[in-house]
C-alpha cells in the first residue's frame, strides 16, 4: 500500500521529514530542553503538546516529554509508541482542519535550526560485525594467509561491548585519541596517526526482557524503538597493537557519533527487505525464516580540512547486511543478558562490493596503501585534523515517500 499522505505543516521538496517519518530527537531552546518530533523544517515540541493535552486520550506517563531524554518514552514500550505515533500522525495530517489553530495557540511548532541533544541515555552499547563484505575486506587485509572470514562468522552475529559514555550526538568534535602503537616493532605513545571511520546504522531498543530470561527471535523486533546512524570512530593503530587476544578497547572507545533525530521502525515498515540467505543455516534460536532487513542508501560525504567542498566518498546500502537486527537482538540475549531502553546496537561497518560502496577509509584505501584523491584535489588515507565527515541514509521504494535521518557528522580536532 503506497502511503500518500501530507502535513499542513510545510515539507520541503525532498525532505528527510516528511509525516511519513516522525523521528524523535531531544532539543534546546529558549524554553529549556525536551523531546520533540522532527516535520519538515520544524520540530513538533512534545512537551507543549503533551501540555496542550494532545495526548490525553492516551496511556502515556505524565510528563513524558519535559525529560532530556527519550528514555522514559522508549521505557514505556510498544503500545504507548503506536498511540503516541498515531496520535501525532493525525494532529499533523493535512485532513485535520483545526490543528493548525491549536499549534498556534500552544506554540506547538519550532523552526529549525534548534541545538539538537543526545536523544537517549545510551546504557550499553554493543558494536557488530555484520557486513560480509566488510569482514570480508578485514580478513584479507590482516590474514593474506588464511580464510577471509574466520570459522565463527557465518553462525554467530560477532561484536563486542563498546563505551556507553562516549556516544556523541552529531555536531560534536571528534578529538584525536592518543595511546600505543606499533612503531618499527617497539611501542610508541602519541596522537593515533591512523583515525578512520566506520558507517553503521543502529537500533536503539526498549526494555526487552528480564534477566535471565532470552528474547526469543520471532518476538525480538518488537523491543526495537528505532534506528539512527553511526559513526565508529576508530584509531586503527591502537587498535591492531591492543586487540589480541581480547578484542576493540581503547583504539573505540574514545568516541562513536550518532545522528540525532531516532526514526521509529514503524516509519520504516515500507522499506523493508527480505534478508539475505543464510548458508549454513544458523543455529536455531537465530532461525528466522522470515527475517528482514532493510533498504537504506547510506553515503559517506569527506570534507578535507580547510575546505567547503564536499566529495561523497562512499554510496552503499545497508541491504548488504548478513544479519538482522532481530538475530543481533536474540543472540545478544541469549546468554540472558538484560537489554534495557536506550540502548544501543550498532551493525558494523557497511560495505559492498565495489571500492565506492566500502564503509571505512581502511577498506577505500586498502590499509593506506591506496590514497585517495578528493574533489578539491587533495589526498588522504586517513583522517587528518579539521577532516569533517557526514553520514546520511536515505529510503526510497516504489510508490513510497522517501524519509531520511538527518546527518551524522563529526569534525577532527587535534
Ligand atoms: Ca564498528
């Protein structure tokens, strides 16, 4: 079913927001911080709604949206997100004649740009690993020798814990770490000489489950509040010094930037894609023989220091992923692990076959040893200080209004 529905609130032509998307993000402005839905160039603020008694007829919390955070919202779970949603739908429906009115008289809409916040208090965040393509590159690079992929990667979703404190909105500067490296065979402290990117895309989940008790896969979705994007800044030489034999610490941690508008999954429904097949068939609690992913076109646009002139460096899709999110989720879970609101699921870096369609600078420039020439004639292998990065997705499908998620940016600073 194609959805053609439009705002009275203004969309520009080609808006990442259109009433098809509502993502919710946190802002401030004069009147403090609180959570609000993105509609085009405006921002619908939730607390004067919820204050103007737009959700009344509703489950929700009192209060919900005067957080600087939308933890509380997420916490209250799936029925609340569909009567909020729905709810805001309709206000924001060209076909309700008195919501225009009553946006004006309660000062319901605010005009972009406003300072946009860390929409969630991230608990845990846990990092996959789950494009073929990009474990694939990985493998070749670092064992020339063996198999690309190692035994475990076709039966597991493969990640790693990373630092919950460090996540970042987009518009935060990116300081270069400094740690140990490899330099000549000895040790060496000093800035990372070697700071690349890594295009993810990540869902942020509701409280899933109790402890102890696994989320079975058939249901695992439903504890999926939204997605967002992901910048995995990674120092690759602390990393390949650090890592054996327990994996990424210190060459992650010091930073991971997530875009700040959080797109329900139900905003993505029209977008979604039957997941890749599966050989040799998992185990089977990540059995889903119905498993989806979804259809994003995701770029990578590198502004080198001192430059206004952008180069999309990368344009990829995130159909590439071998696993899905709901497996991510009941693999996560399944040792009993609790996954609790605000958390976030990174899916590794996205990458596809071509060399324009690898998600990090380590993969384009095959371990530096290719450079690359951007549009203002420069070169790089890898991030030099004052390099500006923009992530953006976009989804598209026949008959469908394209939605979109807003930029994921960071600068480098020394
Ligand atoms: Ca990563």
């Amino acid at each position: 079913m194609s959805n053609v529905a439009t705002s009275w609130v203004h969309v520009p032509s080609g808006s990442d927001f259109p009433i098809q998307n509502l993502p919710y993000g946190v802002f401030t402005n004069e009147r403090g911080t609180r959570c609000g839905v993105a509609i085009g160039d405006s921002v619908l603020d939730l607390a004067a709604a919820e204050r103007a008694g737009l959700f009344a007829h509703t489950d929700l919390d009192a209060d919900t949206f005067f957080s600087e955070t939308l933890n509380d919202f997420i916490g209250q779970g799936r029925a609340i997100w569909i009567q909020i949603r729905d709810t805001i739908t309709a206000f924001l429906d060209m076909g309700n004649a008195s919501a225009p009115a009553f946006a004006r008289e309660h000062e319901l809409l605010v005009s972009t740009p406003v300072s946009m916040n860390l929409p969630v208090r991230v608990g845990d965040y846990v990092d996959f690993y789950s494009s073929e393509q990009h474990a694939t590159n990985l493998g070749k690079m670092f064992r020339p020798d063996g198999d690309a992929l190692l035994p475990n990667w076709k039966h597991l979703p493969v990640g790693y814990h990373g630092r919950a404190g460090t996540v970042v909105v987009s518009g935060t500067d990116i300081t270069r770490p400094s740690g140990q490296r490899l330099a000549e065979g000895a040790p060496v402290f000093g800035p990372s000489v070697r700071l690349d990117i890594e295009l993810e895309v990540g869902f942020i989940t509701g409280n899933a489950n109790r402890l102890g008790e696994p989320l079975d896969i058939a249901s695992a979705e439903d504890a999926i509040f939204g997605v967002c994007l992901v910048n995995d800044w990674s120092a690759r030489d602390i990393q390949a010094w650090e890592y054996v034999p327990l994996g990424p610490f210190l060459g992650k941690s010091f930073a991971t930037t997530i875009s700040p508008w959080i797109v329900p999954l139900d905003a993505l429904e029209p977008f979604r894609i039957p997941r890749p097949i599966q050989s040799p068939s998992p185990l089977p609690y990540l059995r889903d023989d119905f498993g989806r992913g979804i259809g994003i076109d995701l770029t990578v646009g590198f502004t080198p220091r001192g430059s206004s002139e952008e180069t999309v460096i990368t344009e990829t899709s995130f159909t590439n992923m071998y696993w899905t999110m709901a497996q991510q989720l009941a693999h996560a879970t399944v040792n009993g692990a609790t996954v609790r609101a605000g958390d976030l699921f990174a899916s590794g870096t996205v990458s596809g076959e071509g060399v324009n369609e690898r998600g990090s600078l380590i993969e384009i420039t095959w371990n530096g040893a290719e450079p690359m020439t951007l549009s203002d004639g420069s070169a790089r292998t890898f991030l030099e200080d004052g390099d500006s990065i923009s992530i953006r997705g976009r989804c598209s499908a026949e008959g469908e209004v394209p939605i979109g998620f807003g930029d994921c940016v960071g600068t480098v600073i020394s």
